[in-house]
C-alpha cells in the first residue's frame, strides 16, 4: 500500500480569489525581483558562490530536507537541533515560517487539484505559480490560524516563535553579507538567490501538475518532470511523492536524480538520520506516458 500520512479533515481555507490584493505580499516580491534584475549589473565570481551555497542552504536543506521531508511528511528523524536548522533555513526562502509552509502544504496534499487546494492550475497555471499568494489574507502572519493544520509543530515553541518571526534570518544573513561583500552581495545573497528559489518551488506547484510523466495512478494531476527535479533538489518528482507522500525518497528509479534523498542517506549513514521511511518502486505502478 503506498505510504499516507494521516491528518485531520481540513476545511476549504483558500477561497480567496473575491478578497483583494495581499499587498504585503506583492510589495515585498516586487522589491525582491529588483533587486535580483539589479544584481545581475553587479556580477562577481564570489557572489555567485556565495549564492549558490545560500541556495543550497536555504533551498536545498531549508525546503526540500526540512520544511516538506521532515517537517510536513517526517519522512525521516533527524536530532531536534538539527530539525531546529533546517527550519531556519526554510525561513531563510521567504517563502513562510514552518507552520505556515507545513499547514499549507497539508492542504494541498488532502485537497489536491480539487477544491481548497490551494494552488491547484486548474484555476489556470499562473494561479498555481504564484497569484494565489498574492490575493486574500496573508495568513503566513497569522500563526494562530495556521497551527490548527499543523498541531504537531505549533506544540514547539520555537516553531511558534519563527513562524512569527520568520523575516529574521533573512535580517541578519544580509547584515552579514553586506558586512563582507555590501551592497552587491546583498543583492545576490538575499535578492537573487530568494527569487531563483522561489520561482523553482512555485514550479513544483504549477508544473508539475501540468506536464511530465505519471508512473503512479493517483488522484490528482501530478507529474514527474525531470527539469524542475533538477533545480529543486528533487522535488520535481512530483507524481512519486502524492503517491507516496511520506517517502524520503523521491527519485525512485535509477535515473531519477534526487539530491535530498542521497543527502539523507549520507545523514542515515552516520546515524544521524533515523527512521527513514522509503516507498518500495514497484508499488502501484502504471503508465509512464507523458501528459
């Protein structure tokens, strides 16, 4: 039987097409998408690094490791310090705090390409990428609500309290940054970086439930798309996680790269990662032709 993680039945939240524009939110990514057009004027071989190692960091263990394996599915145990990092690299994406990210996700793994999902590209393929953050509350701030869809992370105080405070991190990394590089590094450490991954997340939400293959006959349009695998350190395998939604590992065949599963495994082999849950390949499989 594929892996499931069971939850509460979660009310339609994000009915929010007929409530305005969430102009925090739009103020707050218009500054952002400057600043990276800004950064690309102010090139050097040191921001780049810089800010690959940021998008690993933040991306790469902040929301593929921690916010969606670990935090939303617990697909695996890591020691609580070690939880507690990664959730500040998640915060360091400006995509939420924990609760927020978790809770939203919860609905969207329930609901998903029905409604209440709450980006599903059935309400049109730029909904699902990015508009419908961008109307309605911006309920990121409001982590009362949010904690009733993820109990388990509102019962931890520090995750309350990044949740409230999840701009912080992004604060003191460009603090530090300007300290060492000014204002260009700023530009790429935060802005540049920020804006690659949020575009590369937002892709799992609007691609790849609209094109690629489908291995697994779940019920929703999700599907595997080798592009977007690659720059989301294997996220974009997208049709493998619904059908196996607490799995670690999502590039389940050979050829499918998953950066965060071999990550793992590298934690499970110093016995740092525990408790690693792995869905068996062969289960439910069905057609792989693409969309």
């Amino acid at each position: 039987m594929p892996i499931t993680l069971e939850q509460p039945v979660i009310p339609d939240l994000y009915e929010l097409r007929d409530k305005g524009l969430n102009w925090p939110t739009i103020l707050v990514l218009l500054i952002l998408h400057a600043g990276a057009i800004a950064a690309l004027f102010m090139f050097s071989w040191t921001n780049l690094a810089v800010t690959l190692f940021l998008l690993w960091f933040a991306t790469g263990l902040g929301i593929s490791m921690g916010y969606h394996r670990l935090h939303t599915h617990r697909s695996y145990q890591v020691p609580r310090a070690l939880e507690y990092l990664f959730a500040v690299c998640g915060a360091l994406t400006f995509e939420g705090g924990p609760i927020f990210w978790v809770a939203t996700h919860r609905v969207h793994h329930q609901k998903s390409d029905r409604p209440g999902d709450p980006h599903s590209p059935r309400e049109g393929a730029w909904w699902s990428h990015m508009v419908w953050m961008l109307v309605g509350e911006a309920k990121h701030s409001n982590t009362r609500l949010m904690a009733k869809y993820a109990p388990d992370l509102a019962k931890d105080r520090f995750y309350m309290w990044l949740d409230h405070y999840h701009w912080l991190p992004n604060v003191v990394l460009a603090v530090v940054l300007f300290a060492i590089g000014g204002v260009p590094m700023v530009l790429w450490g935060i802005c540049l970086r920020v804006v690659i991954g949020l575009h590369a997340t937002w892709l799992v939400n609007s691609a790849t439930h609209m094109w690629g293959s489908r291995r697994f006959a779940t019920h929703d349009d999700s599907r595997n798309l080798w592009w977007v695998a690659l720059i989301t350190f294997g996220e974009g395998w997208h049709n493998n996680h619904h059908a196996h939604p607490t799995s670690a590992r999502h590039g389940l065949a050979w050829y499918e790269f998953d950066p965060s599963w071999i990550q793992i495994t590298i934690l499970k082999r110093f016995g740092i990662a525990k408790s690693v849950k792995v869905a068996k390949t062969n289960t439910a499989l069905v057609d792989r032709e693409a969309a």
